[in-house]
C-alpha cells in the first residue's frame, strides 16, 4: 500500500543523495526554467544541454528572445525537431513582454493562459519557479505511477491524464512540492528506467505492485503509433563557382521556415535520366551538367521517413544564374553563408561533409 507521505518522504530523500547537477536547478528564474523545459520535452537532458546553454547566451532574458529574428531562433533550435514549438517559444516570449512587462505569471492557472504553455510546463514553471503545489505529468511520472499503482491503462488514452494526474496531486507535498516534481521525474530517469529498471535497489520494491507481480515490462501500457509515411526527396544543388543554390520553405509541410535546396519529391528514387526529364529540369538540359548522385540517406521523422537523394548539377557558363534562381526559387550562397542558415538536420549533416567550392 502506497502511503503519500512516506512515498514522498523517501522519494525525495532518495533525489537528494542522486540528482544530477544541471543548470535549471540552480535557479528560481521561470524564464530560464521554462526554456529548459520546452527543450526537454525535445529531447534527452544529455543532448538538451548544449542546446539550453545556447540559447541562454544568446538570449539571457525573455526580453532578448521577444526582439530576435526568427531565424536566430530556427538556427539555435536546429536539430530539436518540431520548429512549430521555437516558433510558439518565440510568440510566447513576445506576449510575456507585450502583456506582462517581460514578468512570467506566477501561478499556474495564469501561465495556462500563455500560448505554447501547456499543463506539462505550466506545472513546472509553477513548480520549479514559485514552489506552487501541483503535479507534473511527463512520461518519467506517467512510467512510475504505472509501474507503482499497477495502472495497466494506456497513457496515450484520453482517460490517462486525468487518472494520473489525480494520484500525482494525491501524492505531492504541501512542503517541497518543487522537490517532489523534480525527484519523481529524476527518478523515473535514473531509477524506474523504461528498460531494466534497477528494481533491486528501488527503495519502494515492497509496494510497487509491477515489482511484486513481475509486469515492469508490460507498464506503462502505450498504444503503438502507425506506420510510419515514407517520402522520396530528390535535392538538386545548382551549383556556379563556389557558390550553391538554397531556398526557404514557405510551405505547410515539415521544416517550413528552414532553407534546403530545390526540391523535387516522387513516388520512388530516381536515376539521372529520369532526373533530369521531370518537368522543372528538362528545359535546362543543355545548360547543366549532373556531376554526382548521393547515395540515399534516412531520415526519420515522428510520423514519416524520408529516403533522399542529393543532386549535384553544375550550371555552365552560359547559364543564366539569375534566370535558374528565379525559376527555381534560389539564393545563391556561399558555404559560409549556407552555414549560418537555419536548416533541417538532414541538410545540416550533408552540407558538413561537402562545400559548394570542391570540385564534386
């Protein structure tokens, strides 16, 4: 039987004697807490670091974020995925100034009222920056209130959150409410693992019921997500000198607001020929030359994978660079310059390992 206040005595005793030492936890400052939090619901702390440090540098206060270009922003979130969220972190930044004088609400149900905050970061936010008593949800909490209580309900089922979310507030102290978020969390990451979870140093093996009934393989139960949609990019570098031809994506597809190439998606890989006979390419057959075709590149998304292909076409002297821009939607730029461009990660990755100026 799970007691609140012992669970939440031990819990916390255990997070004291184990936490890990990270920057957000060293600071009441609900700008710099949020920021961690939104770049974490990304991607792992080890990975999230780097991305964390960076974005405080180079915008230390809310009111830096408010005033940055957009693509400042796309840059430093490149490679975290989902950009609609630096896009919402951004707006939010924005009302937060406009609204609030550059001051985070200091409850809860007043940081709800911000766009890009949901429940998840709203509690923390309140939490961590204000010791406001309310339970965190993320999936560490979603995994060791399962495993604990031996909820077999799927936690991506409309009837999970608010299940969860009711034994969380049940559990969490009216002292150190901040502690209890931050330790269930950090314990769910460390100790109550999604794989081999070190239940035989688990301080509460005697009451979780996945322990005693041997089912911490099957908790949490997660619907599966469906089959991932597979796309076939065909990127075509136009490239003049040492410079290359690079777009913005204006589209309501992936990566809108990111730079790539041009882009010409079909139904399966191409060869050359068949390349250079679609539509956008067949006028210019005299004007360019096809240097070299990349191997196919993976790239996955959440719900899609994409198989792509990199082009390299040389324009020759006659051509119209100007003309070839216009057509296909180009700037030409330098390596350096393409560097500085905010780009998807799988754009970033090749463009690391070539340069427009190489002879291809």
């Amino acid at each position: 039987m799970v007691i609140p206040e012992l669970f939440s005595s031990k819990l916390i005793a255990w997070y004291l004697r184990h936490q890990r030492d990270l920057p957000w936890r060293q600071t009441r400052d609900p700008y710099k807490i949020w920021l961690s939090e939104v770049i974490l619901q990304q991607t792992r702390v080890k990975q999230g670091l780097p991305y964390y440090y960076a974005f405080v540098e180079k915008f230390p206060t809310v009111f830096d974020l408010a005033r940055a270009e957009e693509q400042e922003v796309l840059r430093l979130w490149q490679g975290l995925g989902y950009y609609s969220r630096a896009r919402n972190l951004q707006f939010t930044a924005r009302q937060i100034v406009a609204q609030y004088n550059g001051q985070f609400p200091d409850s809860y149900k007043d940081l709800l009222k911000l766009k890009g905050i949901g429940p998840y970061t709203a509690a923390a936010v309140a939490s961590f920056a204000y010791k406001e008593r309310v339970a965190v949800l993320d999936g560490n909490v979603f995994r060791v209130l399962s495993r604990l209580y031996g909820i077999d309900t799927d936690i991506a089922s409309a009837a999970a959150k608010p299940l969860f979310s009711g034994i969380a507030n049940r559990l969490i102290p009216t002292k150190d409410p901040d502690l209890f978020n931050q330790a269930i969390m950090e314990f769910g990451a460390l100790q109550c693992t999604p794989a081999n979870p070190d239940c035989m140093f688990c301080p509460f093996h005697n009451e979780c019921e996945a322990f005693l009934t041997g089912r911490q393989a099957q908790l949490p139960v997660k619907s599966k997500k469906g089959n991932s949609r597979i796309r076939y990019f065909h990127y075509v570098i136009f490239r003049k000198d040492d410079r290359g031809g690079m777009r913005k994506r204006d589209q309501k597809d992936i990566w809108n607001g990111l730079h790539d190439f041009y882009l010409l998606e079909d139904a399966a890989l191409l060869t050359t020929g068949e390349l250079m006979a679609a539509e956008p390419l067949l006028p210019w057959t005299e004007a360019v030359a096809v240097e070299e075709e990349s191997v196919v590149y993976t790239h996955k998304l959440t719900h899609q994978q994409v198989q792509a292909k990199f082009w390299h076409i040389r324009l020759n002297e006659a051509a119209d660079v100007d003309k070839v821009a216009r057509d296909f939607g180009l700037t030409f730029v330098e390596s350096a310059q393409a560097h500085h461009l905010p780009k998807p990660v799988l754009i970033d990755n090749y463009l690391k390992k070539r340069v427009f100026s190489l002879s291809l």
